[in-house]
C-alpha cells in the first residue's frame, strides 16, 4: 500500500491509499479524482491519465518505455520531463508518498 | 420533489461515468443508477480481446469495484431495468414495477447487436459479443480443443475476436458481406494492412460474401454455414459480428424524437430538457461529421457522460470531444483519431511494409484525422490538431521527411536528455 497525492492545479490536494497491483492511474479512478481520465483503461493508448512527477520526487519509479514517451507527445496539456502516463506507474511501498501534479485538461 | 436527483438509465461505460463525474464535479443530489447487467458496470474493451484467453481474469472487466458506489454514495440499482418514463410526473417506473422520481434523466440505455437474420440463427453455438455473459459464453468455448470458428462481419469486434480465436490455436474464418474489412471505418490501405495481419497469421477472410444459411448436426448445433452460392463451410462456433441496433424503446415510449438513435441537440439534450440521451444509443450532431451520428466508442461514451455531467451541474457547454478509437489485434496498435472513414484526400507517412505507419486524412485540404498503426505519436498529436481545428497541408505532409512530432510540437525532453530551455512557437 501506498499513500498517493494528487495535487490539482488549484493548488488542493487529494491524498488516497492506494494498494497494490493497482497503478497511479487506478487509484486516482477508484477515489473519483477529478483530473484522470484513462479513457483506455490503463492500455497507454490514449494519454489521457497525465500526470508530471513533482520535480522533488526522490522515490524509484519505473523507466518510461518507447509506447510511454510515444504517447505523451499526445497529451493535453503540455509535456514537460516531469511527465508521465499514470497508467504506467505501479503501486507499491517503494512509492509510499508519491506526489503526482494533476494538469489542466486531459482532453 | 426530486429536482436535484438525477437518475441514469443504462449502467454502461457512459451511465456510469455519469454518475462518477457528477460526484467529481461535486453533485450533492440523490444519483441512482440502473443497469440490467447483474454485476454492474463493466469494462467492455477487454470483453472482445484478454478476456477470452484469460489474460484479463473476470474481476478485471468490472469498470469499478462495488465500494467505489458506496463511497461515492452512488446507488447502483444492478439487474434492473427502466421500463418507462413518465415525463409529467418526472419519474421512471422499472420493469419490477418500482417507480423512481428523477429531476433530471440520462438515457444511457446503449445497444445490442445485429442478429444475422438467416434460417437456423438461432442454433447453439452461434453468438454475439456485447455484455460479459456473452464473453464469458465465448471463452468458456474458445478454451477447448481446436475448434473451426466462423466470424461474420469483418468489424472491429469480428476481427478482435477472429485474432483472439485464431491466437488460441483455432481454424478461423471471417466472413464479411462489404467488399471490404472495416469499411465504416477505415480508409482502404488501413483496413488492407489489417486484414494482411489476419491472413499472415492464418485466418482465411471471404470478402464479399453473404452468409445465406446455418445447419446443426440434428442435436441443435452448429456444423455448417451455407454462402451465397451454394459453399458451404464447416463451423463448430458462429460469433456474428454484424453491428449493434441502438435501444431506443424507452425513449419512443416516452415520445422522444428517434431515428437510429435517440436524437439530441449539441448539448445531448433530447426534446425535453430534463432529459439528456448519451453514449451508444445517442444520435448528436458532431463538428467532425457536419451531421448528426452516433458513434460506439468508450471515448464517446466518457465524453459525453462528462459533458452531461458538467451540464447537470450548471456549466452547459456544446459536445465537441474529437472522436477516437482503438484496437488490438496480433499486438498491432490501430488507433484513429476524427472520422476517417470518407476523406478525398489521405497522406500515408512511415513505413508500411514494416507496420509502422500513419494514414493522414484531409476533406476539402483540411486534416479531418489519422489511422495509425504502431504510431502512438501521430495518434495523439493528432487528437490534438483536431482539438485545436488545424493541421498540416496534405502538400506539407507529403514533404520528405514530414513527420507529425516536429510539426506539432517543439522537440520533446525525454528520458535522460536535459528539458528543452527555449520555447518554440507551436501551431498547437
């Protein structure tokens, strides 16, 4: 389990526990988290589960793979090296108070 | 009075993300949501792919689990269906006979699909593909010996299943009665480049042709499919595949404007204004088509449950999502973006011989969208083009060297290089 935060672009923050296989994407989805919308489901087709790392973050996430970086040329809001599909970050205790920055739009 | 209850009728994709977004946005109300699929709202995309070869356990095709209702105070209503609408009274009455005050109604109620209408349709082992009942009737048959499977109709579900069956071992045949795949879909080259894929990997496609009809073995099963003219061919399993009927009934009780769908304005409001129809079943007028469609796509369905939701909550605003849409099939990624099936202009860009490649889409000069396949960028540069109402020229896209990602978008920081200091000006 791992305590997620995802901060709006308001500045407020929504903070859920999110367990394990789930992925940043689902936990956002399962809590009803304005601002993902995963309209593929968590397939890395439609880059509309955007999110950018905050800039500070310390903790390991996995590498972004060439269907990840080809994607996020698609998003809504632009893409910065903060950026990542949600749907590509799994849970786990390792990424236990992650902050995730939600974007204006997603589609 | 019930004036800030909303009632959806249909728990699909877009009943469901209805009733999510309403309480995203903050409704307070009382949201009732009625489905007659007794597990509730499902994940329909992996009905036709992983689910069969038990890549995607059952438990995965549920959309969200039963606590995200709870949580949500979403009162989901499963294995029940609306049966009426009483639009004096502003309420529905369901097939139990329980009767429902709404203030405002969403008519979700979706599709079902084409049955072929030929003798002997109704023999066991010939099925279709909608809910998880029928994916699980499918998997349960597809998980046996060797069987010879018979796909009518060369759609995006007939050949997902064609490429699932054939991927499990079995003898596959598609039948199609266009003369071509995908042909309400896809522009020529693209659909030719899918069903090459199919007959690469062993499955026989008949274009073309009409299934005339079906014969058991004397025990009620399946064995033979008759063609026009007379070929006949052997089939332990019939998945027909042949378009969807939108369900439209509730909507012509309730005296509502219908016509292949249910009709609604450009804020997917029906005749009366405290009903809004979305998803499958909704016929909307689209800036991408310059008419109204319908268009059966998870995208539409969430778009549309979106905007309704945002309506419901006092932020009316027109639907102007650009259309998309995505398969799999042998690992191959298609994605389309905006409505692709009629431009008199296309642009092919990437390789195609090695399955890498875009097919741009113009009307009258303009990009009206793009079929790609195993070309993530371009799908979702393209999204956003439309979005944004440009695009290039086809005479720039068929530059040398054109490519969507430096005409869209300064260049990208990826992993390990250094975040791109100078903003460039963008037509985005």
């Amino acid at each position: 389990m791992a305590k997620i935060t995802y901060q709006h672009p308001n500045g407020t923050v929504t903070v859920v526990d999110v367990e394990a296989p789930n992925t940043v994407m689902r936990g956002a989805k399962l809590n009803n988290v304005e601002g993902i919308e995963a309209q593929c489901g968590g397939s890395a087709q439609c880059g509309t589960c955007h999110v950018y790392i905050d800039p500070a973050n310390t903790l390991p996430l996995p590498a972004m793979d060439d269907v990840e970086d080809d994607v996020l040329y698609g998003t809504a809001c632009e893409r910065s090296e903060f950026s990542r599909l949600s749907c590509q970050l799994p849970v786990s205790d390792a990424i236990d108070g992650l902050l995730v920055h939600l974007p204006e739009a997603q589609s | 009075m019930a004036a800030d209850s909303v009632v959806v009728a249909g728990a699909g994709q877009a009943g469901a993300d209805t009733a999510a977004a309403l309480r995203a946005k903050g409704f307070t109300g009382r949201i009732t949501l009625i489905g007659d699929e007794p597990g509730g709202p499902c994940d329909r995309p992996p009905l036709s792919k992983g689910y069969l070869t038990g890549a995607v356990a059952p438990e995965e095709t549920v959309l969200r689990p039963p606590s995200f209702y709870a949580a949500q105070d979403i009162e989901l209503m499963a294995g029940h269906r609306v049966a009426s609408v009483d639009r004096d009274r502003h309420t529905v009455c369901l097939a139990s006979g329980l009767r429902l005050p709404y203030g405002t109604l969403v008519l979700a109620t979706g599709c079902r699909p084409r049955t072929l209408p030929v003798p002997g349709a109704s023999l066991s082992g010939v099925l279709t593909l909608r809910g998880t009942a029928d994916a699980e009737d499918l998997r349960l048959r597809l998980s046996g010996s060797p069987k010879r499977v018979v796909v009518v109709g060369a759609g995006f579900i007939g050949l997902e299943v064609a490429a699932t069956a054939r991927g499990l071992g079995h003898e596959v045949t598609v039948v199609e009665a266009q003369p071509r795949a995908l042909a309400r879909a896809l522009t020529p080259v693209m659909a030719e480049r899918v069903v090459t894929g199919h007959r690469d990997a062993g499955v026989r496609v008949l274009l073309g042709r009409e299934v005339t009809a079906l014969y058991g073995d004397g025990t009620g099963r399946v064995r033979v499919m008759e063609l026009d003219g007379g070929e006949r061919i052997a089939a332990d399993l019939v998945v027909v595949g042949i378009g969807v009927v939108p369900n439209t009934d509730l909507a012509l009780g309730a005296g509502l404007g219908v016509g292949d769908g249910i009709v609604v304005d450009s804020h997917l409001r029906t005749d009366d204004p405290d009903i809004y129809a979305i998803g499958d079943c909704a016929r909307f007028p689209s800036p991408y088509a310059g008419r109204h469609i319908r268009l059966e796509s998870v995208q539409n369905a969430t778009d549309q449950a979106r905007c309704v939701a945002a309506a419901i909550c006092g932020e009316p605003a027109p639907y102007t999502a650009v259309p998309w849409f995505w398969s799999e099939q042998y690992g191959l990624r298609l994605q389309m973006a905006g409505l692709t099936a009629a431009p008199d202009e296309t642009v092919t860009v990437g390789d195609v011989a090695g399955g890498r490649f875009s097919v741009l889409c113009f009307r009258g000069g303009l990009l009206i969208g793009a079929e790609s396949l195993n070309r993530p960028a371009d799908h979702g540069i393209t999204r956003r083009l439309l979005a944004a109402g440009t695009g290039p020229s086809p005479e720039a896209a068929r530059e040398p060297g054109f490519d969507l990602k430096t005409f869209a978008r300064p260049p990208a920081p990826v992993r390990g290089r250094a975040p791109v200091q100078e903003r460039q000006t963008t037509p985005v």
